[in-house]
C-alpha cells in the first residue's frame, strides 16, 4: 500500500516530486495509518474492525483469498450509503462516461393481493449480495447461482454474522434488488451502451417459512439475461478477502472498487489527477460541506488502501493523484475464458 498525504510532505522526496518508485511497503506504513485512524493507544485493545484490516492487509501481500467481482459501472456509480426513506423512488449517479439509474420496484402480497411499494437497495448489505451473486454466477458461469435453502445458510456464504438484525436486513435487501429496475450505461468510443433490467429475476420476495419456522427460499436463484450479459463482458475482479474486510462500510466498498477498477488502467509512469470537488460528487454529494466530505473519504480511502497493498496514491490539498498499479488480483490469477475489464 502507497498513500502518502502531501500537504504534510510536500510531496518531495531529495527535492523532487515523489514518484511511483519511491512509496513505502506497506508493512513501514501501516502503524501510521493506525494512528490516524484512531488506533488502540497502550493498554487499549484494537477495534474489531482495525483488527481484521490488520489481518486481511497481512493475506493480500501474500496474494491470498478468493476472487470476487462487480460490474465495471458499479465501482464507477454507487448504490445509496443510507436509507434515503420511502418517498424517495428513483436514484441516479454519474461518473464520467458511466451512468446509474435505479428504480423502485414493487411486489404484490401473496395475503392481500395488493401491491406493495418496496425500497431503494442500500448500505453494504446490497453491495455484498450483488458481489456474492456475480462472482457465482462467473464462477459456474452460469445465470443460476446457487444461494442454499435458507437466508441463513446465504448469510453465512457472504460472510456475515447471523443475528436477527442481519437476517431482517439481508432480508430486505434481497427484495429491494429484486424487485428494483437498474437502469446501467456507459458512453464510450463506439457509441452508447445500455442495459434495462432486473439484476434478479423469478424470485419469492415473501420468503416462505417451513416446519421450524426457518426463512426459506429458492435453492437458486436466476441472474436476468441482460445483466448476465453485460457481467460477463464487464466483471471488475476483486479480492473476496478485502471485500470481507470492509463489509462495515458501503463508502469504503464502493472507494475500493473504484481504485481496482481505475489505478491498473492509468498509463505507466503517469498519474491522474482527481479533484475533491470531483471526489465529493461521486463519493459524497450529499455531504453539505467539503471538508466534512474529506474527513469521512479519507477515513474509508485509508482503509480500502490497507487492503489494496499495490494502490499508490498521493493526497495534496487540490485532491487525488493517482498511479500506475498493480490491479487486487492478478490476471495470472483469472482463469481463461473469464470476464473482460
């Protein structure tokens, strides 16, 4: 990992711009980080979530872990961070060439026979089922992806814990996407590219319950032929272990596949330059102030860096400069015949 912040430094290393050759390892830069980020002082025991980016940082260096992946125009856009209510229905994000649009979907109860307004997908919960649900669906490539016979076995399959509160949350989640209409684009050399769809279609939103009370539902389900598609053509490959890593934080998800997506694409030695204002309107517009914005950005951009030990990044007081790296997982480590970036 290389951040490096060059409104302490200067950004000069022997009266020269710092370079892509000169950032540290990560080993020399972690305890820094640490400390920025709130570490545990002496006789403080660290945070569980310090701990397991700790742990997580240590298996990346050692190209450990299995390959996760997300749509290229996901690590561009972004699903909502919070709950943005049940008045709000349509959700839109841009990022350059890359466009997001999503819908609320409904569902009728199976009890009533009447139609029933479900929410907009949000937080790291949404985010973590879309991952689990492309990377099977690369894996087997196949649209059908096998999920097990409970929402409690697939919460165990994504990583998280158990409890209630996860369950309902999974739970809610689940439907939201199902029944939303996501609308992806992308305005490239040769022309517009468009997809309209379900990402999950012929799903039971109501999740039946057996003998045992159990929620049940589908042992499999079936990735929409457009989306399926387009995932194939557009897989961004992703370590699962950092993805894991930073399961707390919908900001920190959506900051680390964006790099993954963009750093291993910028032309070597050069670097790109991304202004906060820039930063701010894809990763925080709704914050009111800019500086706010900075301190929860740098916060998640800190933590998806520990997990993305080849990132190299200089923050300046204009914003972002970023370089040439290494992409999470290695293209010796994607099998043949698997997703195009």
């Amino acid at each position: 990992m290389a951040l490096s912040d060059q409104r302490k430094w200067a950004g000069k290393v022997r009266g020269k711009r710092r370079t892509a050759g000169t950032w540290k390892p990560v080993g020399e830069m972690l305890p820094g980080l640490f400390d920025k980020m709130g570490a545990a002082r002496p006789g403080q025991t660290l945070t569980l979530i310090k701990t397991r980016l700790i742990d997580t940082a240590g298996r990346v260096a050692e190209a450990e872990g299995d390959i996760a992946y997300q749509h290229s125009i996901l690590c561009q856009t972004a699903l909502p961070y919070r709950d943005p209510g049940p008045a709000i229905r349509d959700w839109e994000r841009r990022q350059g060439s890359a466009a997001l649009k999503i819908n609320a979907g409904e569902a009728m109860d199976p009890e009533t026979g009447e139609w029933v307004k479900l929410g907009l997908p949000w937080g790291p919960k949404a985010r973590l089922i879309l991952m689990h649900l492309n990377s099977e669906a690369i894996r087997t490539k196949s649209p059908v992806v096998d999920v097990g016979d409970s929402l409690t076995d697939f919460v165990n399959r994504i990583g998280l814990t158990t409890d209630g509160r996860t369950i309902r949350t999974i739970k809610d989640q689940v439907g939201a996407l199902s029944a939303a209409l996501i609308r992806m684009a992308f305005v490239g050399p040769k022309g517009a590219y468009q997809i309209d769809a379900k990402v999950v279609s012929g799903f039971d939103l109501w999740f039946p319950k057996d003998g045992r009370q159990r929620v049940l539902w589908p042992s499999t389900v079936q990735l929409s032929a457009d989306y399926f598609a387009s995932l194939q053509a557009h897989a961004v490959p992703l370590n699962e272990q950092a993805i894991a890593a930073l399961s707390h934080s919908a900001m920190a998800l959506d900051v680390y596949a964006w790099l993954a997506q963009r750093l291993h694409r910028i032309p070597a030695p050069g670097r790109q330059l991304v202004p906060w204002p820039v930063a701010k309107e894809q990763f925080g517009p709704d914050y009111k102030s800019l500086r706010k914005f900075r301190q929860v950005f740098m916060t998640a951009l800190k933590q998806a860096c520990i997990v993305y030990p080849a990132a190299k990044i200089d923050v300046t007081g204009a914003g972002l400069f970023l370089y040439a790296s290494a992409p999470p997982v290695p293209k010796t480590r994607i099998s043949l015949g698997g997703p195009s970036r």
